[in-house]
C-alpha cells in the first residue's frame, strides 16, 4: 500500500489590523450602541446607513488629496469594469452625498443624522488603532447656527457621561472659511519657508502642497518648530470669530468644560470653523476619542447646492476601551435563568416554561439531555444565569417550581404562571432609561 503523505492544513488567519469581536465583549458593544442611539434619538437624530463600497473620488474630493488618508490609508481598487472603488475611510462624505443623491435639500429644513459601522484605514496597527474599524457618528445638515455646534457638543458630553468615562477633555478650535483661511495659509507658508529645513519631508513637501496639514505631524522631531508657527485662530474673518466666541459662550452657559487647541486643524481638507476633539485618559497614544467638526462648503465640493454642515464621528473601538477601563456599564442581556430539569417527564413542562419566559423577553436556557441536579446547576452558574428554575417529580406534583437566586443561593417556591413576573421584579430592566 502507498502511503499518501497527509499535508497539514494552515488555518486562515484573519487580516492584518482587522479583528473579531467575540462574546461577551460584543454584549457590552450592543449596550454602548444602545446608549449612542438614545442619546442621539432625544436630540432628534434618525438613522442613515450607506454603502462600506463609494467611487474612489468622493473621498478624493471631500477628505482631500493632500492628506494622509488619502495619499497612504485607502483601501482602493479597480473593480472588474474598471470602476475606481474605495472601502470607506470615514461616513461624512457618504452622508453628504445621499443627502445630494436623494435631493434631501427639497425638503428644506435642518437633517439630522447618526451612523453605525465599519470604516477602513490602511495605518500602522497599535492600541486604540485597526485597519477595519468602527465610528459611531452623526451629522447635522442644514445650518450654519453656531448653536447647532453647541448642542451637538451638549450631546456628546451627555452621551459620555452616561458611558461613566471620566478623564475626558472637549479641546476646540476654529480653521476659518475659504475667505480667511487663503490669507493665513500664506502667512503659514511664509513662516514655513524659514523652518522648513528643520522639519519632516513630509511636511517639507506639506508646507508646499497643503501646509495646514503640517499641523498633523506626528513626528517628535518636529513639535518644537511646529509649536512656534503662526495660529489660525489669530487671523479669522470677523464672522469666523463671531461664529467661534458664539461657540465658546454657549459652551459656558451650557457650563461644558473645553480648552482652546489652536493647532487642532485636523486630518481632512472639508473642515471650516469650528473644529474639536475629545480625548481620553484611558487611551495612551491614541487618545481622540471623537473628532469632528463644521464643513459648510462640502456639500458644493461634491456637487450639490449649499448646504452647510456640522458632525462627529466617535472611535467606536477607543470608546468600547475607555467604557471597559470606567467599569461603570454591564453588558447586555445577561441570562436571566436556566432550567434544570430532572427526569424525562419533566422535559415537556420545563421547556413550555421556557418558551414562556423567552417570550416575555427574558434570556433563557435550557439544557437538552436530562441531567443530574448538581450538573445542571454548574452550567447554570458557569454560562452566569441569574436563576436557575428547578423542576424535577416533586415540583410537578406540587405545582411549585424552585427558583434559585444564583448570586445570593435563596431559593424560593413560585407557581409556574407567576415566574416571568417573579424574574423580571428581581432583574429589573438592566437598562436605564433616560427619564430614569
Ligand atoms: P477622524 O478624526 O478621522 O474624523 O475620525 C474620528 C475618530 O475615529 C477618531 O477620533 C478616532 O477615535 C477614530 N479612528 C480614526 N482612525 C482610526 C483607526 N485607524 N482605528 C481606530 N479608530 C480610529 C472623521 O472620520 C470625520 N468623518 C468626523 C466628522 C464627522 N467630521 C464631521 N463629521
């Protein structure tokens, strides 16, 4: 007989900077997804999802050729016909172009919106940084009101405060409008012109090409010099810096803590006016938690009429690192009960039972094959059930089944019709909400 020499088989590995979320990590994911969406929906925010797939030159024309992610992130490709094809890198320009697509502006008004999901950058994997990772965000489409950048502003510090994060820092800035900002990028590139030669070649090709984006050097090297450059926020139009000092007083009134960060010019071409940030503690190196800001000419730049603009995306996975550093939030749906039935008779009632309760909306198990009592209770306690409902001979006999506190080990006798009622006082809803 040959011996057919057997090949080990190499498993598949998942990519690069990608990664999976696995139980029970994913739970507390659904609870801060929860939390954004009421938090959002009590400001009147309302769900868009757009395509993971856009032409190539949406980003190219919004976020800007000149930057990092643009020149060095994209994950573009040539589809079968052809067609330039990016996985998106961010949702504002998505958001923007449906809003054109969909001729949304007829209907006049302000539109408000928020986003869920994945977004792709092809940066150096580290803590708080992946090549596929999430944002929550939302956008306002519609006015140039500096009390909408207020609000917005009110809503993420609530949305924050509701997550328990502590160490949190709201820094803000102002980039100008394309009638002040022409003039302080020649005074920027004037002051270049003397430092440029101490400085990255990157920035030295910025301080050609683009030379705000100097500002998002992360060379150590370059700081100092960076330090000493002109500010934007000295040279804004007189209604820059009414739109800015609005924005600053009603912070104050609004009595939410911030700090001025004149170099915070952030990393895509469409920003005008306000800008910000909020940083975290928890995070290390990567600490922007959230970033956003006002892009009043975006919705021309891709086409459309006017439309003046003004968002937030959150790092979905940096918020989920900080949540889980503050300790402060459960995951979600815990399971409420197990049943631990005994002998084969016991099978039909114990899973009408739980047919029961799991259309009450409670999280039930229940095992498949009959077990002993102490088995069943250690797979009661091993999968974190905060009941476990006991039900063998003597439970039918008498009509009473056993319902064991898990945590505090009381047990108590409660009539089968009355046990969803039981669970649920004793479990609560797990949930705040906002009123409560
Ligand atoms: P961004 O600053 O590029 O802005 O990204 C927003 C947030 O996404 C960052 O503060 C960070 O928390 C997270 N983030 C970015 N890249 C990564 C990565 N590679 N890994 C993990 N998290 C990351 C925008 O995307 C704009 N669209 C925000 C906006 C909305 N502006 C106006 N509206």
């Amino acid at each position: 007989m040959v011996e057919v020499a057997r090949k080990k088989i190499e498993p598949v590995r998942s990519v690069k900077g990608t990664r999976d979320l696995l139980p029970p990590e994913t739970g507390l994911w659904q609870r801060v997804e929860e939390e954004a969406r009421r938090v959002f929906e009590a400001y009147n925010f309302r769900e868009i999802r757009t395509p993971v797939l856009e032409e190539t030159a949406l980003f190219r024309r919004s976020v800007g050729v000149d930057t990092d992610i643009v020149t060095k992130e994209m994950y573009t490709f040539e589809d079968r016909d052809r067609e330039s094809l990016t996985l998106r890198p961010e949702a504002t320009a998505s958001v923007v172009r449906a809003y054109i697509e969909h001729s949304l502006f007829n209907e006049g008004g302000i539109h408000k919106f928020y986003y869920l999901g994945p977004m792709f950058r092809r940066e150096r994997p580290q803590k708080g940084r992946f090549r596929q990772f999430y944002q929550i965000g939302a956008e306002v489409l519609g006015s140039d009101h500096p009390a909408v950048d207020v609000e917005l502003l009110e809503m993420l510090t609530l949305l924050v405060e509701r997550l328990g994060l502590r160490d949190v820092r709201l820094l803000v800035n102002s980039v100008g409008c394309a009638r002040c900002r022409p003039e302080y990028v020649k005074i920027l590139k004037q002051a270049l012109e003397g430092v440029k030669s101490k400085l990255c070649a990157d920035c030295q090709r910025r301080a050609e090409t683009n030379p705000l984006r100097v500002f998002d050097c992360k060379v150590e090297a370059d700081q100092a010099t960076i330090a000493g450059l002109p500010r934007i926020i000295d040279h804004l139009c007189p209604e820059c810096r009414q739109h800015f000092d609005l924005v600053t007083r009603g912070l104050k009134e609004r009595n939410i803590s911030y700090s001025i960060e004149p170099r915070l010019v952030r990393g895509l071409d469409y920003y005008t006016r306000t800008t910000f940030e909020m940083t975290s503690g928890a995070l290390g190196a990567q600490n922007a938690l959230m970033g956003g800001g006002r892009y009043d000419g975006l919705a021309e730049l891709l086409g459309g009429p006017p439309t003046p603009g003004f968002g937030v995306a959150i790092g979905e996975d940096r918020l989920l690192l900080a949540v889980a550093e503050a300790g402060a939030l459960e995951p979600s749906s815990p399971l409420g009960a197990y049943i631990a039935w005994m002998g084969d008779g016991a099978y039909g009632p114990a899973q009408k039972l739980a047919r029961e309760l799991r259309h009450s909306g409670l999280s039930v198990e229940i095992g498949y094959d009959a077990r002993k009592l102490k088995k069943s209770l250690g797979a009661a306690s091993k999968l974190g059930a905060r009941f476990a409902i006991i039900l063998g001979e003597g439970e039918l006999a008498s009509g009473r089944y056993q319902v064991k506190d898990m945590t505090s080990g009381q047990q108590e006798e409660v009539e089968p019709a009355r046990i969803a009622a039981h669970l649920k006082q004793r479990i609560g809803t797990g949930f705040r909400s906002l009123a409560g």
